[in-house]
C-alpha cells in the first residue's frame, strides 16, 4: 500500500471515496429484530446512577484534595479525581455524543457538554467526528480519529498516557477556533450550519481556562489547575490504555469490524470508567445499543467474533508486538481467528482494492 496519509485533505482520502470505501456497508451479524428491539431499549436509570456515582467521588475527591493540600496526603485523592476527570470523561463524552445513555436527550447533551470540557474537545467538532469513525472505521484518511497510525510512533504513544500530545494538539485546535474560525480539516466532516457553534465553544472554553490561569497567579498556586486542566494530563493513562485496544494492530482500511476492533474482558472497575466500552466489536457493529446493554450484545453474538481477550494485560501482550513489527513492515497488521460458528471475514474488498496481506503474528 505504501506510506499512508491520515491527513482529511490527503490522496487517501480521495482514494477511499473513489474505490468505495468511504461510507460503505459494513458486516452485522445477524440478530432477530425482536432481540435486537429489546437490546436498543434506552433507559435513563444506569446513566443516573453511574453519573450520581462519578460525579459524587469526584466532588468527595477534589475536596479532599482541596482540603489537605499542599501536603503530599492530598495526592492519592488527586490520582483518582484525576482518572475520573481525565479518563472516565472520555467514555461519557462517546456515549453521550450516540445520544444512547440516556432516554431523555437533554441528560445526554449536558454531560456530553461537561465530558467533552474535560476531555479539551470541542463538542460540535467531535459530535461530527465520533459520527465519521462510525461510518468510516479505520479508513484512512477518512477516519480522524485513528489513535494508532503506521508506523506507529512509540514516544507519541507513551507520552499520551499523560496527556502530552493530545491536550498540546486540543489546546492549539481551540485557540485557533477561538480566533480564526473553523479548521480546513474539520469542514470535511462538520456541516456548514454547525461551523459557528464551533466557534461559540471554542471561545467558552478559552475563557474558562484563561480564568483558571489567572487565579491560579493571583493565588500564587496550581491549586486551580488541579481541579480544571491538569487533570486531563495526569489523569489521561486509563482512557488511552484502554483507547489503544479498541484497534491497536489491527486491520485498517476494511468493512468488517471483527477485522479492526477489539474486545476485551475487563474487571469491574475499568468497565465503569470506561462504561463498557470494552465490548468494542459489538459496539462498532451495533452502536445504537446502549452501554448498559453490550454485554448482553455480546452474548447475542460472540458466536460470531474472534475470541475476546481475557484481560487489559493480555490484549497489549497480543498488540504490542503487532505494533513493534508494523514500525519495519508498514502493511502488517493482527488477523484474529474466528470461531468455527462464525461467518468468514469479508476481506475481499480489502484485498482486492488496497492489496494488503495479512501475516501471522510473532
């Protein structure tokens, strides 16, 4: 295939659009309408009670912060108000932008507004965003949020387990909305009708953090930043270790989601900060079904996926090699066995049209 461009405005973008990629149909496994109907069934009690839950430890954390800094006592209180502030926002911002959260749409768009603060992303961009990854799943330069390009950048990678590259580039995209408008990469997927509320945002949030900063020097202190920015940084690592599994190694450039998404079991606590998102192949092929209900999608179909792994250690045992050796051989990627139950992949396009092989792992 040769050295990919993710760029929106590149040749593999137009590439994408002229062999039928872009916008294509994608492999569902099949699932009755009447299971499916009850699989889709929105509710707004789990989002409730997670959110009273999250949002109650992280005021019950950021107090006890408060309260006994600067003494390094305050710091594990940090560390979690971090995570939750940093990490667990990621996920609320991706279901809430899907609008399957919650029932009723004004709980969905206000903790999508908080969640997308947090994460520094603008919420009319990302809206749009969110809704081209789905359509265009690993396709590149169609997809703008590929976390894992070829060959994969490892200090990138590392640094973005606090937040380096990603909160620079976020804070430079929202200073450049502030004063000069909409990018000429986010008109390729954000309508015309949304570009002023693009703005409107960006200068919100502008203004939110540049008050931050200034209390902070008038207070002489980072205490401020502790509460607003910083935990975007030091509480960044879960999101992106569990962001990097969703379609580290795997296939780009296909129509079949058990070719480049990942599913992974997780124990309790990971699942609630990243609120089920675990179930990612399931979540890609059916992603009007509510997070509260992917793991019973996943009963439903896992008849016809590759086999989930078995913990967050053993899915970076599986992709870090993949990683390391797509850094020599830029085509290579991870082609999971499917079970004997299942229907075969559909990679024919994939072949045909881009030519990529797929080789075991080593």
């Amino acid at each position: 295939m040769g050295k990919r461009d993710y760029s929106m405005l590149g040749p593999d973008g137009a590439r994408a659009v002229e062999i039928g990629l872009a916008a294509a149909e994608w492999y569902h496994t099949e699932v009755p309408r009447k299971q499916m109907k009850e699989l889709m069934q929105r509710s707004d009690s789990p989002a409730i009670r997670d959110s009273v839950i999250l949002f109650g430890c992280m005021i019950l954390f950021a107090g006890l912060g408060i309260y006994l800094w600067p003494s390094w006592w305050s710091a594990p209180f940090w560390l979690a108000y971090g995570v939750l502030y940093g990490s667990a926002m990621d996920s609320r911002w991706h279901e809430c932008s899907h609008g399957t959260a919650f029932k009723t749409p004004w709980m969905n768009n206000l903790v999508y507004e908080i969640a997308s603060f947090c994460m520094m992303r603008n919420s009319a961009t990302w809206r749009w965003s969110h809704a081209r990854h789905h359509t265009d799943t690993y396709i590149v330069g169609r997809d703008p949020e590929i976390a894992v390009m070829r060959p994969p950048e490892f200090f990138r990678l590392i640094a973005n387990f606090f937040g380096v590259f990603d909160s620079i580039a976020a804070m430079q995209r929202m200073v450049y909305n502030t004063f000069l408008g909409v990018h000429p990469e986010e008109k390729t997927f954000v309508p015309q009708s949304e570009w002023p509320k693009v703005v409107r945002v960006a200068r919100i949030s502008f203004v939110i953090y540049a008050a931050t900063i200034a209390l902070a020097v008038w207070m002489q202190s980072i205490l401020p930043l502790m509460v607003i920015g910083l935990p975007r940084l030091y509480g960044a690592w879960h999101h992106v270790m569990t962001g990097l599994l969703q379609h580290g190694g795997l296939a780009d450039n296909v129509i079949d989601h058990r070719l480049n998404s990942r599913t992974v079991y997780m124990n309790p606590i990971s699942r609630f900060i990243y609120w089920n998102m675990n179930y990612h192949v399931e979540h890609h092929m059916f992603p009007m079904v509510p997070y509260h209900a992917l793991p019973k999608l996943h009963e439903a179909i896992k008849h016809d996926l590759p086999a989930p792994n078995r913990s967050i250690a053993e899915g970076f045992a599986e992709m870090w090699p993949a990683l390391k050796r797509q850094l020599k051989y830029e085509d290579y990627f991870l082609k999971r066995d499917l079970p004997t139950t299942a229907k075969p992949y559909r990679e024919d396009f994939h072949a045909a049209a881009l030519g990529a092989v797929a080789t075991p792992a080593e």
